[in-house]
C-alpha cells in the first residue's frame, strides 16, 4: 500500500511538472509535436529511474562518511551528468534505432530540474528507512515522476498540435499561450490534490 | 560605454526570464510570497555572478569537450555555498524554498551564461554580465511573485494589505495560478516589447523621410489643381 501511494503520488498527485515546477523548460520545449514529446518521455523515465538508482547508492556512501552536506549537490549532479552520458554511449553503440529516437533529447535530460529535483526529494524522504525498502521506493518515485511527467508532456503536445490552427493574438502566441494551456491542465490535475 | 551595456541587457532587452524564458522552474514554484522571491533572486545572483567570475578566470583551462562538467562542479560548489549560509543563517527561508536551493545547479540561466558568455569573454564582462542577468531574473520573479502575493493572500511581504474586505482568490498561489500570472507576464513584457521595436521603427523611418526629403532638391511649384491631383512626395 504503501508503494501504491508512492507510485500514484508521483504520477497523479504531485506530477512533476504540474503540481511541483521540476522540469519546464523541457516540457515547453519539446511539447510541439507528439511524436518528440514521446520520445522526450520515455528518455525521462529512463534516466529518472535510473538516476534515482544511481544517487541513492551514492548517497548511502556520502552518508556512511558523513559527507552529504557539502558534497550532496556536486556529487548528484555529476553522478547524473556522467550517467546520462554513459548511457548515450551505450544505447549508440547497442541500438542505433533507439539511438535516433532518442539520442537528441538525452544530453538536454542533465540540465532537467525533474532529474536532480526526484533524486534530491529521494534523499530527504526515503533516506532515514531500511536500505532495502528504500532503494525499491526511490526507484518507484522516479519511475513513477517519469511517467507522470510524460503523462503531463503527451496531453500538453495534443493540446499545442490543436492550438497551431487557431488565432491567438500576437502577444501572445507561442510561449504565453503555452503557459496557459498548461494552466488549464494542471487545474485538472489539482482535482487530485488531498487524494494522499 | 559598452560595459554598461553588458550590464543593462540582462535588465529588459535580453531578460532572461521574460524575454529569453529560460530558468523557469523556480520563477513558478517559489513566487508565492515575496520574501521568497528576494531569497531566491539574491541567492541565483550570487552563484551566476560567482560561477561567472570563476569560470571566465580560468577559460583556458577548462578542456574543450568537457567544459560542461568543469562548468556544473563551478556552479555546484557556489550552490553548496548558498545553501549551507541558508540552512545556518535564515532557516525560515530554507524552509520556504526547499528543493529550490539545489536546483539553482540545474537553473539553464547559469549554465546558459556560462556556455554563451563566461567562457568566452573577460573577468570583469562576465562579472557585469552576471550582475545584470540575476538582477534581470530577480526583477522579474518579484513582479510575479508581487502579483501572486496580493490576488493569492491579499498581503505584501508577509504582512496583510488590509484586515479583511478582500477574499483572496486561493488558486493563484497555488499551481494554476502561477502558470496564468507567468503566461500574462511575458505576453505584457512581449506587448511592450513589440510596441516599442514599433515605435523605434516608425521613428527612424519618419527621420530617414525627412533628411531624405531635405536633401532632395524642391519641384517646381505647379499650378494648385494639377499639384492636387498628384500624389504626394516620396
């Protein structure tokens, strides 16, 4: 039950995006079309899940030398940057495919407050349990952040494919006109709040 | 003279939130209130002014195809810096921005002027540069975090505008609201931006029309039904 809660509130109750402001300058950057904003999704749960793996071990070691307060923010975000980066390597070298789809949007995926933002929110949640129910319950929160923040990206590209055809006045267009789409889901989303 | 433009872009011409819209996640998720706001802007300015300083002084040192992570350990050391004076002198406001503090790492403001400026450009441009940036940045959440203050809590600062008579409309410090107030915010600073480019235009034109029309050697006067007829100059 617990990890239901965890799973449902990350993807419905506090999305990343939506109700916690990690990850917008992806989202409004790559919602255009569709097709990018599923590409850019999956990339995000990919190295979300992964991230919030990686950073909890390196934060058990931080922790076991009681380093994690002036070397919590550098470590993170280098394990991420040099993650991300192994990745690219790999997924080049095994699916070229895959590569294609995705290879664009990973090096943008360092820089993407929701990554360091879930793995920072890990740390100062899950940390003071058991190692074991901690680690499956960081991976769950980040796999489960992806997925709402792709959740959040797909409806937003859909609505903006819409939007292209329509007149919007000059000031506007674009950006503005973003933020306000935006608005209008995530005050559907605030119907989730209190649900946990 | 062009140092002081270095200064003054970040303010409007080349905002980075209004008009660059970069920097985006603390811009909404902390302009509830704003003391919040102050924190945050201070605290951004004093990473970009210092990862700036820091990065532009040793350019050349910093490998070409790694420059990026030479670039984030910077800022991260700055960022570390900003938290633990945060955590020990005004735990209130550590309280208030939360995960935002860490985040400044991953704010695209910093690694944009690292990328485009400091690591181009000298000590004291890169240092002018940053000043003006994080000021720009930090005008710009304290207009938004204003607005969202006095229609989400009816108050300024913390401190109520009056007692009652006014009932607060909840959803603007909350989610919605804050991606309304920004999308109204940058089609307002769009407007005026657009409207003076305008005017500029039409000034410089109406100018060139005019020293054109000086230099131009006057017609012959003609009978008045003829000159009617015509159309006019230019």
């Amino acid at each position: 039950m617990e990890y239901f809660r965890i799973g449902f509130g990350a993807i419905f109750v506090y999305n990343f995006v939506l109700a916690q402001f990690l990850g917008l300058c992806p989202f409004l950057g790559v919602s255009k079309k569709m097709s990018s904003a599923v590409g850019m999704g999956m990339a995000v749960v990919f190295v979300m899940t992964m991230a919030s793996v990686v950073t909890f071990l390196a934060n058990l070691v931080l922790l076991y030398f009681e380093m994690n307060v002036f070397l919590g923010i550098t470590v993170f975000i280098l394990v991420i940057a040099s993650f991300v980066q192994f990745v690219e390597m790999v997924i080049q070298k095994v699916s070229p495919a895959l590569y294609q789809a995705l290879g664009i949007y990973l090096p943008l995926i360092t820089t993407n407050c929701a990554v360091l933002g879930v793995t920072q929110l890990n740390a100062a949640r899950f940390a003071h349990w058991d190692v074991v129910p901690g680690f499956f319950a960081s991976a769950l929160n980040g796999f489960c952040g992806g997925l709402g923040f792709m959740l959040a990206m797909v409806l937003m590209s859909a609505m903006r494919e819409e939007m292209e055809a329509l007149p919007v006045p000059r000031a506007f267009r674009g950006i503005p006109s973003a933020f306000l789409l935006t608005a209008s889901l995530a005050m559907a989303f605030l119907g989730f709040s209190g649900m946990i | 003279m062009s140092r002081i433009r270095e200064l003054t872009k970040g303010l409007l011409r080349e905002n980075p939130t209004l008009v660059l819209v970069i920097g985006l996640c603390p811009t909404l998720a902390i302009t509830t209130n704003l003391w919040n706001a102050v924190g945050m802007g201070l605290s951004a300015t004093f990473v970009l002014v210092m990862s700036n300083v820091i990065i532009s002084a040793f350019r050349r040192f910093f490998p070409r195809s790694i420059r990026m992570p030479c670039f984030i350990v910077v800022i991260a050391t700055f960022t570390t810096i900003v938290q633990m004076v945060l955590a020990g002198f005004f735990p209130a406001l550590n309280e208030a921005l939360g995960i935002f503090i860490p985040l400044i790492v991953v704010n695209c403001i910093i690694m944009a002027r690292a990328e485009a400026f400091a690591s181009k450009r000298g000590v004291l441009d890169s240092a002018l540069d940053g000043i003006g940036m994080g000021l720009g940045f930090t005008m710009a959440i304290i207009v938004i975090s204003a607005i969202r203050e006095v229609l989400g809590s009816w108050s300024l600062f913390g401190v109520p505008i009056t007692d009652g008579g006014f009932a607060p409309a909840q959803i603007v410090v909350q989610a919605p609201g804050a991606f309304v107030v920004l999308g109204c915010v940058i089609a307002a600073s769009a407007f005026v931006q657009a409207a003076r480019k305008e005017s500029r235009r039409a000034a410089l034109a109406s100018e060139e029309y005019r020293a054109r029309e000086s230099a131009r050697p006057r017609p012959e006067r003609r009978p008045a039904a003829e000159g009617a007829s015509q159309p006019g100059g230019a």
